[in-house]
C-alpha cells in the first residue's frame, strides 16, 4: 500500500470549517493547514492509510517528542511513556469528563512505530489532540492542555509544542495548527515530502 498510487492527498489552507469540524481544535492567533485523502477503490474500512500515517508519524517524532491523549491500555507499542491521569473520586471524573476535560493518560513517544498509537486511540471518534514538544521532557502546560481542552479556542497554544496534530470530521482528515507560521511550514512541507517520497500524489491548495 506505501507505494499505491491510488492515494491520493489534498492539503488545504482554507476550507469549510464547520462541515470538517475544525473550528474549535484551533487557538487563537494560529494557523492551519488540513491534509485530506481520497482513496479508489473505496477501502472497506475508514482506518487512516498508512502512508499518511508513516507520513505524519515520522515528521513528528524527527522534529521533538509527541504526545498525545491515550484512552485505553491495550496492545501498546514499544516506546510509549505513560502518565497517568490523576486519581479522582469516579463521580467527580466523570462530571469532568462530560463537562470540560478529558478522562485520559498522556503517552509519550519518541519513535513513528510508538507515535502511530495515535490513531488507534480514538482518533475516528474525534477525541484525539496531540501536540509536538520542542523538548524531550512533557510540561505542565502542555499535559493539562491535552486532559482538559475540548475547545483550544479558548487557550493559548502551549508555548513548549511546535505543532498540534488533531482528527477532521470522523477521522477523516489530520489538521495542523502552530502558532508560528514557520513551523507550521516546515512540519506540512516535511509531510508532503514524506508522502511524495513514498509515491503518493500530493496537491496543495492555498
């Protein structure tokens, strides 16, 4: 599949935001770019195709350490570092969770083959944000902007990431924020290279 040219990738810088379901996994004063992909014959499942995940993964993880939110711990890869969630009263978790944060451990990786969990972690379910740190170690800022953002827009982009990675409308769709705009060229333009390099069609949309 890694060299199947029926792959083929579209990265926009504008678009419908509320139809792709973008608008709130974008802070303020940040831009965007979105990487969709079309796929003939239609795949019998909606799974990520796996150039774009090698694509993704592999940008990252040359550029810091990725983390992301993890749901479950089943079936990890290696090269993973988990940090728990805090301990709280189920009750209260619960309200927390319904309301305004995420019930989830944070998961680290350093690798592509560990970092490509993320979209196995409901990433079709649209509950999936990962951020690119520019050091190797996990901040605070950066933790409690993943456990407890549901809408970045009313939250500074974490000023230790390079780069927030999150799912389109089911899925369907990987979107790229920064709040610099060289950073955000440099991990697309990495991306695009990648997915190039691996024999898929890539048009770029400004």
């Amino acid at each position: 599949m890694t060299n199947s040219p029926d792959i083929s990738v579209q990265i926009l810088y504008k678009w419908d935001e509320a139809s792709m379901q973008t608008a709130n996994l974008r802070p303020g004063n940040c831009t965007a770019a979105l990487l969709t992909w079309t796929v003939l014959p239609l795949p019998i499942d909606e799974s990520v195709p796996v150039p774009i995940m090698r694509a993704v993964t592999e940008t990252a993880t040359t550029s810091g350490t990725l983390a992301f939110r993890l749901f479950f711990n089943v079936d990890l890869p290696d090269g993973l570092t988990v940090h728990p969630a805090p301990r709280a009263w189920f009750g209260r978790r619960l309200v927390e969770g319904l309301l305004y944060c995420w019930p989830a451990n944070i998961a680290t990786a350093t690798t592509p083959d560990a970092a490509t969990e993320i979209f196995f972690q409901n990433w079709h379910l649209q509950d999936q944000a990962a951020l690119i740190q520019r050091n190797d170690t996990l901040s605070y800022e950066s933790m409690d902007r993943l456990r407890r953002a549901r809408d970045w827009r009313r939250h500074e982009f974490p000023a230790d990431a390079r780069v927030l990675i999150a799912p389109a409308v089911d899925g369907e769709g990987v979107l790229f924020v920064a709040a610099d705009v060289h950073e955000l060229e440099s991990a697309v333009r990495a991306v695009t290279d990648r997915l190039r390099d691996a024999g898929v069609v890539v048009a770029i949309e400004h």
